[in-house]
C-alpha cells in the first residue's frame, strides 16, 4: 500500500541511491511481514523534508532492540540497513527504526526539500 500527501515536493537526490535505499527498507519488511499483512510506503511533508516511512506488522529483524527508537548502524544491525543509513546521510537526512512487538516496525527517514 502506498500513501502519498497531495502537492508536490522538489527533493534533489541520487535516485539510484534512494532506490537501494527503499529496496533495502522493503526487503526487510517483506522478510518479516506476517502473512496476509501489509506492508505500507507513506511520503509525507514534514518541517521542509520530505518524510519516508516504511512500515509492517510482523516479526523484528535480529539484531535490532525492540521497544526503542534508535538509528542504526546500531550494534548486530543488519548489513544492509546500516549501508542504506549512510546514503541517506549523503543526502543531509538520516535512517531511524522502530521496533515495537505490538504496534509494528517503522522505518524512516528524512530528505531535504527544495525551497
């Protein structure tokens, strides 16, 4: 499912980057995705960045704390989360994760907006 806010949102950005960047974020929650559940992709204005949120019911990826917001590369963190941390810190934003057994995980991140 794929939520989007209404306007438009100029963010300059390596698109091949941003790609590996979702691949990586939707991979994991494809991996951990209970059956039958969705997987929601949500782009949403916030403060002059555009916010990217990937999130899903299911099991927690090993490595990663429950409970907590944290931003990896965070010890036992899966290798490609911590590689796609820093892309987006090529682009001025950074990668944050929650994990909460009872309300899903959420990945985010944040890019800089054009004025």
């Amino acid at each position: 499912v794929a939520r989007f806010s209404p306007g438009h949102h100029l963010v300059v950005a390596d698109i091949g980057m941003i790609e590996k960047v979702l691949t990586a974020l939707i991979d994991v929650a494809i991996q951990h995705c209970e059956g039958g559940r969705e997987i929601v992709l949500r782009l949403q204005p916030e403060r002059g960045c555009l916010l990217v949120n990937v999130a899903y019911r299911g099991s927690t990826p090993e490595g990663l704390p429950v409970g907590e917001t944290w931003a990896a590369p965070h010890e036992g963190a899966p290798w490609g989360l911590s590689m796609a941390r820093q892309m987006v810190r090529l682009h001025h934003g950074d990668l944050h994760f929650r994990v909460d057994p009872t309300a899903g995980s959420q990945f985010a991140f944040e890019l800089p907006c054009e004025t």
